[in-house]
C-alpha cells in the first residue's frame, strides 16, 4: 500500500514502519493529475483489478494449515503478486487463526480487500484492527486515511490525517503526507499552515518550500488547462486544485462555475466557500459577494480568501475599512502577491502615501522571494549559491517570518551537509522562535510601517454579523446578464479592404529579413499609423511607421512611408514631403506642435525620437528632441524604446507638448537570442527581465525649446491616451503598462513654481486587473461606454487575461466591469494590441474593434499565432462579439495585428479603421454598414486654449437623447486617430445644441454660454460654449469663442 512504495526497500509486510519508525520526508514528485497516491502501487492495482484469480489447485499454493510463519507470508505474497486474491485471503485468515495477534497478517487482509475494490471494508477492517491492536492505533488510522483517499474520498482521508496530527503532533510522517494531501487536492492555506508546523520539527524540502513562498499557486503541476467538464480529472485531481490551476491562469470565470457546481460548496467546506466568496470579488459581482457574506459561516473567516473577497467588496464602495481586511489576510498569509496589491490600491484611496511605500516595499520582497526560490528549486536544492540563501534568509527575516528564516537556512544546510553540526543548533533555535512567537511569525515588522498596529477588524466583524442576520440575498448571476436593456437585434457591420485598390501599399518589416519566430523583446510588436490631413485639403492622409533595420544597425532598408490622399487615391510622399526615416520606428502620432495651423509629426523609435514640423508647403522640417538645462541651454536627452507619442497641453500653459512613453531602459534588449547547442532559445525575454524606463514630457518652453521632464514611477509602457478624464479641464496622461501597475498623471505647480507630476493611476482604481494584479496591458480605448457622462477605458491585455472595461464612477474613480459587460467572454482566448471605440452602425452605443495577434510563435504547443481581428457590438447590455457580414477576405484570415487607428477616410459619416500587422500589409477598411441612422462629425480649434484643444467635452443634444465625447490623443497604442468627434445619431431628425467645455478654466471670451454669465460658474470653470445652429449628417468646424458653424 501507499506506506510500502514510500519506502520501497522494505518487504511487503512491512507496512506499519511508516508509524513505528517514522519517514523520511523526503519530497514527491506531482504529476499533471496531481495523484496522491503512489504512482507505481495506484498502477499495480489498475493492473490487476478485474482479472481472474489463480486457481486453487496451483502449484505455488501453500497450504493452509503451513504453521512456519515465513512461509505463511511467502506464500501470501506470491498469491498477492499474481493477484491470487481469494488465494490470499484464505492464507491470511488461517494465519490469523494460528496467531491472532499477527498484526502483518490482519493489515494484509485491507490490502485484499482495497484489491478488490472494496475500499469501504476495507476501511472498516482497519479500523477494527484498532481495538485489538490500540498500541498500533496511529499506525492503522494512517493506513485508513490512505485507501480513504484511494476510495477518492478526500474529506474522510483530511479528516483521519488531521485527527492523527492532533493527537500526536510529532508524528512528522502523518504531518507531511497530511501537508501533501491538502496542497495537491488545492487546500493550498491548510496544507502550508502544516508545512509550517513541520517545518518547526524537521526540514522541509523544494517543492514544500515553493508551496510556501507562492500560496495561491496549484501544487500540482498542470501541462494543459483543466476541463471542468471532465469528471474523472476533477476526481483524480480535486475541484480546489482545478480552481487554482485555472485561477493561475486567470480564467477565474470557469473556476467559479466549477466551485459553484461542485459537493465541496454544496456540503459548506469553509475552504471552498472562502474561495467562492473570492471568485465572486475577482469577477466583479459585488452582489453575489454580498449575498455570500450574509451567509458564509464563521468558520470560513480563518481563510486569506475570506478577508481578500471582504476588502475587494469593500474597496468597490471606495470604504477604507477595506484595508482592515486585507492587513488581516496578510496576518494570515504575509506571502500573498494579490494581499499586497490589494492593500496597496486601499491604501492609495485612503490617500496614505507613506503607508504605500512601505507596503510596496513588503511587495517587492515578496516578488524577490518568488524569483529566488524558483532559481534554487530549478537547480536541485541550490545550496551551492551561499549569496541566494542569505538572501532569501534576510527576506523572510525582514518579512517578519523568523521562523521560515531559521527553517530555510537549516533546508539549505541539510541540503549539502546532512550531518553539520549548525543543524542542531537551527534545531534549538527554532524553540526559541516558537516561544517567543508560537505561529512564527512576528507581524509588527511589517504592521509598523503601515501604520496598522492599531487596526481592528472589529467594525467589519459587526457589519457582518448584521449582515448574516438581516441581510435579503440579491438573484445572483452575472452582473452584465442584468444590466437594465432588453436583447436587441445586432446589425452585423459590412466592413471591407480597399487599401490595394486606393493605392495605400505599406507593408511592415521587423528585420531585414524579416524574422518570423524566437523574437526579441521589440521584434512582435509592429509599428504604427496616424492619420492626418497634412496639406489641409480635407482629405486624411496616412503615415506609416517602419522597422526593417537589424538593431543595433541605425539604417533600414525600408523607410517610413507618408501616403497623400487625392480624391480616393493614395499618393506615396515620404520623399517629396521630407518625411522619410530609415531607424527602428514605432509609434507614430501627429498635432499642431507650433500652433501654425498645419498638422506636425512626431515618430518614435528604438533611439531618438524625430520632430517632423510641417512647413506647409507640402514638406516637413526635421528635427531630433533635446531639453533645456536650467539656464536654458541646449542639451541632449538618452533615448530610450518608445512606445506611445502625443502632442498636447498636459501643463495648462496653453502650448502643445509632446509625451513620450517608453517600455525598457536596457541596452541588453538588443543583444542577440542565447541559445543551446541544438540552436534552441535558452529564454525569450519578457519585459520584467530588462530595466525598466522612464516616462517624459517634453515642455514646450514657447520659442521652439523643451524641457523634459521625467513622470514618476518605472515603465514598460505599450499604450497612451491624452485628454481630460476626471472633468478638470486640464490633459491627463493615461498610461497602459505591460506587467506593471498603469500610470495615471497629472500635472501641477507648487507655489514656488515647481512643476509636480502626481500618479493617481492606483487611487482611482485603473492600476490593476483583477484580483489586484498588475496584467499585460497594450492598448487603450477611451469612450463613455455606460452613458453616464464620464469618460471610461478599455484595455487590451494578453491571452488568458481579458480585457478591462475601466468605468468612471459618478462619485469619482473606475470599477473594473469587463466581466459584467462580457468582455471576458470574448477577449480572454486573445492577445490583444490596437483597440479603438467605434460606433459602426451609428446607433449611439460604442462597439469596439480589436486588434490581435500574439507575440511568439507558439503553434507547436497547439497556441494560436495569427489571431481574428474583432468587432465586439454593444447590445442588450453586454459586448458581443461578431462576424461582420459580407465575404471580405480580410476577416477570412487571421492576422497579427497591431496598431488600430480610425478615421473616416471617404467622408461618407460611417467610421473606418486603418489597422497594421506585423511583418504584413496594412489594411484600410472601409465601412458600408448599412444602416439609416444619422450622424454628425465634429472638428474644433482651440484659441484661447491650443489649437488642438486636446480634453475637450462636446457633448451633443438631439431631439432623441444627448451624448458625449472627449477630444483625445494618443488614441491608445503607437497610433493617431483622426482630428474628428464621430458621433453616431440613432434615429434623431435633429439637433437642438451643441455644447463644448474647452480646456482650461479661465473663460472662454465672448460666445454665448447657457447661462451667460461664464466667469462666475461656481466650478471655477468657464461654462460650455452653445452651438445651436448645427445641421445634422455634416461635418462641421467650431472654433472657440467665435459663436458660429463652419460646414466642412
């Protein structure tokens, strides 16, 4: 049984020295099953079960009335070996006859029985033994809970192991299978709360130790993702591991439905109740959070997940109580990535600024922690690297985890030297730790500088208690699938591509030759588009970023392109106009940097980025980014990878600047592939394996010079959008990061004069993903996609993450509600880059277009490379993804596709979309949509504010209803969107105004204003100017302040 294979040297009756003389705990390979039970003994029996037994006349049988005791059991085991079983049994009963008190002899006769498969007598046989054999009675309970587990009866095996640890805790063997047991079925707090305790009385070995270090990782290893749907793994495996396996890769919808619908929520396990409880928090539906507290029983709160499902809860309503109960999961599990997260995002809404940085600190080691103990695990026991161990002893020291520290130096001794002397030493200081700390732990290491001494989990207790007796349940479900509107009928787009036949013929290159596969950092991500109209005849005209350059090579052989657009045809410009560049370029975006009333470029790249001023004349001066110093002399600034570019007043100074996003400050992310002998690539680089850069701003200083100046926080910045998101007329800077928090800045002056960039990114609730992380963001959409009047987000993530749907709050800062709106359904199978927000049909609800494609190929691991572009249709509620109509042969094919910019390149009302790929052609796809709703365009020209009016509101009133939109830049990822407020109509027959709240907030001049008093508004604000003359299905020009209507 599972004893024998534990020590396979011994013979096969030797079942019971497991108990008696203890074992060695030495550590036990998981299998993607993550089967408990011994690999070779489950496989014997799988083997043998069903198969006749020998016959009783054979040869090899021994009689049954053998009196010689070595014999007897010889014969057994031969009967045993050929699956003999009746043979067996009738040996074993005459055995036990000659000497009842043969203890060998009555354990064989479960082993007989479990043969049999009748695991239930088998179990009843044994623990009848106990009442004879009470000296052994540890011993059988052990051998019990073992065919428990066999039977697949897991809560009886937990049960027995746990009964056996309590009465004799230094039964190290039954304390290790019992850790064993409960992190492989997913019980991943209960079994490291028994790693701890056994690691007080012996060392622990590798993988125990990575259970430790990472507490919300499945213990079991999985190759593929699980199928809730399939029976025999859940029981093979067990329904929590399941749940971890697919919360770890952050499909947390399916792990909820699996939790929901099993025996474990059914029958009240506190364990699997916590956790639904946090399944409930991590896709957003505060309701059914709510109705799972009113009935979580007590016992579920000595589970981290309890207190991270009530903080999450709470930090939805923006309570600061929330950070009472992440502090108290963290006493809890003080390893807890997504505690920490969490805490840190409470802490920014409380507005605890020292706090924060403490917390990231606690972050930060545990992140250290992570990364080392992988280093050591995947090195056999790693205790050769002296400098790894102290390290990782000082983490957990600092951590306020003293007796992890002292148990880490003493597996790490062990490791090397079994019989060191120091180990008797680590031994005796344990106890000291113990006493002083009987779970460990010393908490006020880290409570200190979180100010949370003092803080209580008290009022939360009483809520809910009050909860739990007065509290009527919501009808749960999914959040989206009760948003108040009806299904309606979805108008399938009709969107085709016409870049070949209008002569728009770009075709991106990320080397030269292109490589295909085994990228570099910067290699998959393509490059962009912005669309402009740069000679001002009122046609948009397109340019293209290129690469086509082996980096560190400064010249390409393919350089970017400018194509002019003349009367439905494209023109390729980029030499007459002076606009080439043969460097690595990337992002792309275009504004009116002078304020000469011509459309300027500015193109990002893996060096210096270029200024490209238009001179009007068709051509464009160059001119590469330097700063100011403090005297206001010249002077060069490091160029870094550029992601994301736009031109902008972000300073309330009235003059455009220019932003820079950047996503790493290493010059390592050039060198070369490693690879092994075979030509196979050592590691493909992610952004965390680079130093990450820094984010500017390049202040305009209003006679041609900038200042540069660095926002806070490090970067890997892939998206970027400019305009006014909190309705305080002044430009924000809105930053999409990849594996790190995003960046939300804004700007202001001290007193002094001191410019201040401040990051409210994590205060506002647009740091994070869920569950507290930090995701791989990319691109960014911004619309009121609620209409509610506040601009919201959408952000594209990588495959097995879904997108966010960041949504602004009336009462100030977003909730995350892709999962209520189904964006989750639709984007967590794609890697998603460019994204823009589109009204296709004009019906007045945003849809969405999304870019995909992934960044390795991954094919022969059965992972999609090329990947669908999407249209994901706002209806009834809720983004549904479909299939445009018609037989275009671009939505035949899947593609790696990158930037998504959109504009409205033939005039015609209906919005397109300019889309590049990588190492392919880009695509012009123009919409014909049918559809009779109407629509108006709308472009604006600063005066008192910059000519771009960069964060302009324009908010539009028909007969039928009012809508709202922002003049932004950026537009989300390495792209230019068209100068143009595109708002789709619906059925309205007319206008009754147009109003725009320009930026800044000094009065707009003499137009009139609703109230016609602008420089008394109570906001500090002047008030919107009117537009009440305004034709509907036009284009039309508003200039500020100058109270009439340019048809255009």
């Amino acid at each position: 049984m599972y004893f024998q294979s534990f020590l396979p040297s011994l013979c096969l009756g030797c079942l019971l020295t497991f108990a008696l003389g203890g074992c060695s705990g030495r550590d036990r390979e998981t299998t993607e099953t993550g089967d408990v039970r011994a690999a070779d003994r489950a496989d014997d029996r799988a083997d043998v079960r069903g198969q006749p037994n020998a016959a009783a006349g054979d040869s090899s049988a021994t009689s049954p009335g053998d009196s010689d005791p070595a014999n007897a059991m010889a014969a057994v085991a031969a009967a045993l070996r050929d699956n003999r079983l009746d043979q067996a049994e009738t040996l074993l009963r005459s055995r036990l006859i000659q000497a009842p008190d043969d203890l060998q002899a009555a354990a064989l006769i479960g082993e007989v029985l479990v043969r049999r498969g009748d695991f239930g007598g088998a179990i009843e046989w044994i623990d009848g033994l106990v009442v004879d054999h009470p000296d052994q009675r540890d011993a059988l309970q052990a051998e019990a809970a073992e065919i428990a587990l066999e039977a697949g009866d897991d809560q009886q095996a937990i049960d027995r192991f746990n009964d056996l640890v309590r009465r004799r805790p230094d039964f190290t063997a039954a304390r290790s299978r019992l850790a064993e047991v409960l992190n492989q079925r997913g019980f991943r707090f209960d079994g490291n709360q028994q790693l701890r305790r056994l690691m007080a009385l012996q060392p622990i070995g590798k993988q125990q130790w990575v259970a430790i270090i990472h507490p919300m990782q499945p213990y079991a290893t999985f190759t593929e993702k699980p199928d809730i749907h399939d029976a025999d793994q859940l029981a093979r495996v067990g329904v929590m591991s399941v749940v971890a396996a697919l919360r770890s890769r952050n499909d947390r919808v399916e792990a909820l439905q699996c939790l929901r619908e099993s025996d474990l929520v059914a029958n009240r396990n506190p364990a699997a109740v916590a956790m639904l409880g946090l399944l409930f928090a991590e896709t957003q539906d505060n309701a059914a959070v709510q109705d799972w507290l009113a009935t979580a029983e007590p016992a579920t709160a000595q589970y981290p997940a309890f207190w991270m499902a009530a903080g999450m809860w709470l930090a939805a309503q923006r309570d600061d109580a929330a950070i009472d109960c992440f502090v108290q999961a963290l006493r809890l599990e003080p390893g807890s990535l997504d505690a920490w997260n969490n805490l840190i995002a409470a802490l920014g809404v409380a507005g605890d600024s020292a706090a924060i940085k403490i917390a990231q600190q606690h972050r930060q080691q545990v992140t250290e922690m992570r990364f080392l103990v992988g280093q050591w695990a995947s090195h056999g026991n790693g205790g050769s690297d002296p400098q790894l161990i102290q390290r990782m002893t000082e983490l957990l020291s600092g951590s306020g985890r003293p007796m992890e520290s002292v148990a880490w130096q003493e597996t790490a001794i062990a490791a090397v030297a079994p019989g060191a002397p120091q180990l008797q030493t680590l031994a005796a200081y344990k106890s000291k730790v113990l006493k002083r700390f009987p779970d460990g732990r010393d908490p006020s290491i880290w409570l200190a500088g979180l100010n949370a001494e003092s803080r209580s989990i008290d009022g939360f207790m009483a809520t809910w208690q009050r909860m739990r007796t007065s509290h009527v349940p919501t009808v749960q479900g999914r959040a989206g699938d009760s948003v108040d509107q009806a299904d309606a009928p979805i108008q399938r787009p009709v969107m085709v591509g016409v870049a070949k036949q209008s002569g728009l013929t770009f075709r991106h290159q990320n080397a030269d030759p292109s490589i295909q596969r085994e990228f570099r950092l910067f290699e998959p991500l393509g490059s962009g588009v912005a669309c402009l109209d740069y000679d001002c005849d009122g046609q948009v005209d397109f340019y293209f970023a290129q690469a086509g350059t082996n980096v560190p090579d400064v010249e390409s052989s393919v350089g970017n392109q400018l194509f002019r657009q003349s009367d439905g045809e494209f023109l390729e410009q980029s030499v007459a106009s002076e606009s080439g560049d043969f460097r690595w370029s990337t992002a792309v975006t275009s504004g009116d940097w002078n304020q000469d009333g011509f459309a300027d470029l500015v193109v990002g790249s893996l060096g210096q980025n270029l200024l490209l001023i238009n001179q009007g004349d068709g051509t464009f001066l160059r001119r590469t980014f330097d700063s100011v110093d403090q005297q206001g002399n010249p002077e060069s600034v490091d160029p870094m990878s550029t992601m994301g570019l736009a031109i902008a007043d972000v300073t309330g100074d009235l003059l455009p600047d220019v932003i820079e996003v950047n996503y790493v400050d290493d010059s390592r992310s050039l060198d070369p592939i490693q690879r092994d002998s075979r030509g196979q690539p050592l590691t493909l680089p992610g952004p965390l394996h680079f130093k990450p850069a820094v984010n500017r701003v390049f202040v305009s200083q209003g006679d041609g010079r900038m200042d540069a100046q660095v926002l806070p926080g490090e970067s890997t910045a892939l998206g970027l959008i400019v305009t006014d998101i909190d309705g305080d007329r002044q430009g924000d800077i809105f930053i999409a990061n990849d594996q790190r928090a995003n960046h939300w800045h804004s700007h202001h002056m001290l007193a002094d004069g001191t410019p201040v960039w401040t990051d409210q990114a994590i205060l506002a609730g647009l740091g994070y993903g869920p569950g507290g992380k930090p995701t791989a963001c990319m691109g960014i959409a911004a619309a009121d996609f609620d209409h509610n009047g506040n601009l919201d987000l959408h952000v594209t993530n990588f495959m097995d993450e879904w997108s966010n749907l960041y949504l602004q709050q009336a009462a100030g800062g977003f909730v995350d509600s892709a999962v209520a709106y189904q964006i989750d359904k639709a984007s967590v199978r794609m890697l998603g880059f460019g994204t823009q927000a589109i009204d296709y049909d004009n019906n007045t609800s945003w849809d969405l277009i999304v870019g995909n494609g992934h960044i390795e190929d991954f094919r022969s691991a059965g992972k999609a490379f090329e990947m669908p572009t999407q249209i994901l249709a706002f209806a009834g509620g809720k983004f549904v993804a479909v299939d445009p109509a018609g037989d275009d042969p671009f939505w035949k094919t899947d593609r790696l596709a990158r930037a998504v910019a959109k504009c409205d390149w033939n005039r015609d009302g209906r919005t397109d979309i300019v889309l590049t790929e990588m190492n392919g052609d880009a695509e012009l796809l123009e919409n014909r949509t049918p559809a009779a709703n109407r629509f108006l365009q709308i472009e604006l020209a600063g005066v008192h504010c910059e000519r771009d009016a960069i964060g302009a509101k324009v908010s539009v009133q028909t007969d039928q209803g009012e809508w709202s939109q922002w003049v932004q830049t950026g537009d989300g990822y390495l792209c230019k969107n068209e100068s143009l407020l595109m708002f789709g109509l619906g059925g309205s027959n007319r206008i009754v105004r147009v109003a725009v709240a320009w930026p800044g907030k000094s009065p707009t001049g003499s137009a009139r204003t609703e109230n016609e008093a602008p420089e008394n508004s109570a906001s500090g604000f002047a008030e919107p100017e009117i537009f009440d003359d305004v034709a509907i299905d036009q284009r039309v020009l508003l200039i500020e302040g100058a109270g009439r209507v340019w048809q255009r």
